[in-house]
C-alpha cells in the first residue's frame, strides 16, 4: 500500500549462465495431453531434455508473447503453434500462465511473516502493449478472470494497464520516492519498436505528449 515499497519476485529460475533474475523467457511447456508442466527458463531447460522422439509428443511454444503480437485480433479462436507443429488454444496459454504467475506471487507474500495478505485485497496489474484495442484487453482479462485473478463480480482488482502508461507511473513515483532527485528530471521518454511499429511517448511535468 506504500507506493515507495515497491519488491521483485525473489525466487527465479536460474537461466543457462546461472544468473538469477527477476525477469524470465515468456515460454511455455505443455504436457503431452495438454497439461501444465513449466515455464521460462524451467520449460526450455526441460524441454531441451527430452530426447527427440519424446520432444515431439510434447508442447513447448517459444516466446508466446510475440507470437501473440502478430494477431490482428485476438479472440477465442485464436491458436498458437508449438515448436513441434501442434496447435493449442491462445487463451488456454495465456490462462495457464497468468495461473503460473498467480501461484508464484501468492506463494512469496505468504512466505514472508510480515505479509498476511488477504487474496481479496489484491489489486492486481497486467501490462499490455501500447495500442491494443479494447477487445484484446478484454481478452486478456478473460483469461485473468479464467486464472482465478479477480473477476466478474470484483473487476476493482483487476487493472489492464498499457505499458507506456505503466512506465510513467513507475517514473513518477520513483520521484516522489526521492529515488530520482526532482531537481534533476524534467522530461521522461521511451520507445519500443514491436512488429514494424514504432511508439514513443514523452512526459513532463506540465503535459504528456504522444508521438
């Protein structure tokens, strides 16, 4: 509720340089029946294991996410492609990983004696890319409601966030939080470049503009 505590996730697979870090591969391993098995670094690490021809019977989709960028529209319809040619339903990956995500984060605040927090009190926040239409983030909160995050009758918990404006609020309040020295910024800017598309977004203290 401290908006200047701000924590990491501190259990994470270690990656193949034996690096730990808060960040992980937005990757998925599904059983051969379609069944959760692992994700990030742990589902490449396991997947990379198996032996040819038992990989072949098994789902690994590599970097899901970009995957998902190149659909125009995202809908109930819409599949992903696993590295062995298999077909498996988007928004039953993207409900098993937020599933992943949930459990993981649950797990760290009860593990810690100061944190007694209550499921219901959670706010929850899930980033999407700068313009996604309003069906793709309806999408996506489906598939939250789906993972048992929030839900149709506590759509308060849930925040569908674009990542720019994510950004922005995360710099302002490392200013707030004297992180950053008031002084010392007056204009916030960033940029990505996803999929032939460029978006920039610029921040001061008396606008925002957006290019």
């Amino acid at each position: 509720r401290d908006a200047c505590h701000m924590y990491t996730m501190r259990r994470c697979a270690e990656n193949e340089h034996r690096l730990v870090c808060q960040k992980t591969l937005t990757s998925i391993l599904l059983t051969p029946d379609g069944q959760f098995h692992s994700f990030g670094y742990n589902a490449r690490k396991h997947y990379l294991s198996l032996c040819p021809q038992e990989a072949q019977h098994w789902l690994y989709f590599s970097n899901f996410k970009k995957d998902l960028y190149q659909h125009d529209k995202l809908n109930m319809d819409t599949v992903l492609v696993a590295s062995n040619g298999g077909k498996f339903s988007a928004f039953e990956i993207l409900t098993l990983s937020l599933k992943f995500f949930k459990r993981e984060a649950l797990e760290q605040l009860t593990s810690d004696a100061e944190n007694d927090c209550a499921k219901q009190v959670i706010r929850w926040v899930i980033t999407v890319p700068a313009g996604w239409t309003s069906s793709d983030k309806q999408f996506i909160r489906q598939a939250a409601y789906e993972a048992g995050i929030a839900s149709s009758t506590r759509q308060e918990q849930l925040y569908i966030v674009e990542e720019t404006e994510a950004t922005s609020v995360y710099c302002r309040t490392l200013q707030i939080c004297d992180r950053i020295p008031q002084n010392t910024v007056e204009c916030f800017v960033q940029g990505s470049e996803r999929q032939g598309s460029s978006h920039w977004f610029s921040e001061d203290s008396t606008a925002t503009y957006f290019t």
